[in-house]
C-alpha cells in the first residue's frame, strides 16, 4: 500500500526481482517433479546472477530443490584444473586433504571412468560425473558401489533428466534452475484504497 508516486517509482524494480525470481522457482519445481519417484535429488550450482545468489538460491529451495554450495570456501571441490596444477588426481586429493579442515568432505570431478577409480582409491567422499552420458553415469556407478556420494553434472536437461536418475545417483546438479530460467509472467495494477484524507492505493501482482 502506498501513495502512487511510491508504487509506481518502485514497480519495475520490484517486478524484475518478482519475475525472475518466480521463474527460478517455478522451473526449479518443474525439475523436482520430473525427476519423481526416483530418489535423486536436485541441486543447482554457482551459476547466479551477479549479485544474486543468495536470492536465486532462496528461490530454489522455495521450489523445492537443495542448495550446492554458494562459495569456493563452502567445501572442497577438484576440478580439472586442480588436478593439472597438482600434477595428478590423487596428489590433489593428498593436498586438499592435508588442508582441509578435519570435517570437511572432498568431492572430486571426474570425466573418465579412469579418474571415477582413481578418485575412488584416493579417498573422495564424494565423485562428481562431468558431461558423462547416462551409460557411462551407470558404469561409474558400478565403480563407485557405495564407496561415494554419487553427483552427476554437466548437459543434464529437463528432457534428459529422468535419463540421469539412475539407481546410485544420489545428487543431479543443474545450473539452468538460475541461469537459464525463464521469468515468470507477471504485472502490477493500481487498485483504489479506502478513502482517506489524502487518496492511498493498493497493488495487485
């Protein structure tokens, strides 16, 4: 409620932040149905919008799915070029683990099914499959029997989703739910208020 300069003044600030944070949710709970019954859940990522992440990442949760971290500082993750600059796979998990606070988790990604074992043997607690297709998803599985939290990433779309939902797949992390949602549809009306000495108005979304 409020006078119309002030409606009016804040209108297409407050829609931008409306719409678009009701499209991330809205695709989010598209993702969390298409993906039933099977039991892995889904995460986004760090894809944000500048600025944005906390709320982009509040949107998620309000449609349904889990936050992956927000930080580099959140958890350990080794990506490719990790493992380049430690000269291999294990050496990096070595380093990280000689690093890490005791209670943090080592998640390595992996693009081979070589790295999946190689990861597995250094000790990850959790193996992160990169632009694996759902066959080689099923064998890294099988690599992995249980030894690891299980995180697939990296082309899984909305129409490819159930595809990745394989038995051992814990995790499915999808970046689209921030950067790729579309906003939601949405608009402001002016509605008279009771009167009063000065005339004041309501909005409808």
């Amino acid at each position: 409620r409020g006078s119309v300069r002030s409606l009016l003044t804040a209108e297409r600030t407050a829609l931008n932040f409306i719409q678009q944070l009701s499209g991330v949710a809205t695709l989010t709970r598209r993702f969390v149905e298409a993906v039933q019954p099977h039991k892995a859940r889904i995460l986004d990522t760090r894809k944000t919008t500048p600025g944005w992440r906390a709320l982009e990442k509040y949107a998620v949760r309000c449609g349904g799915c889990v936050n992956h971290r927000s930080s580099l500082g959140e958890h350990v993750l080794i990506k490719d070029n990790h493992i380049a600059a430690a000269g291999s796979l294990t050496k990096a998990v070595k380093l990280c683990r000689a690093a890490a606070p005791h209670s943090a988790k080592i998640e390595v990604e992996a693009t081979t099914l070589a790295e999946v074992k190689e990861a597995v043997r250094a000790g990850a607690e959790v193996v992160l499959l990169d632009n694996m297709s759902p066959a080689m998803v099923r064998s890294a599985v099988a690599i992995i029997a249980g030894a690891a939290v299980v995180e697939v990433s990296g082309g899984v779309r909305y129409e490819t989703l159930r595809d990745y939902a394989l038995p051992g797949v814990d995790v499915i992390s999808v970046g689209a739910l921030t950067h790729s949602a579309p906003a939601a549809d949405l608009s402001l009306t002016l509605l008279p208020g009771r009167p009063r000495a000065t005339r004041r108005w309501w909005i409808r979304a």
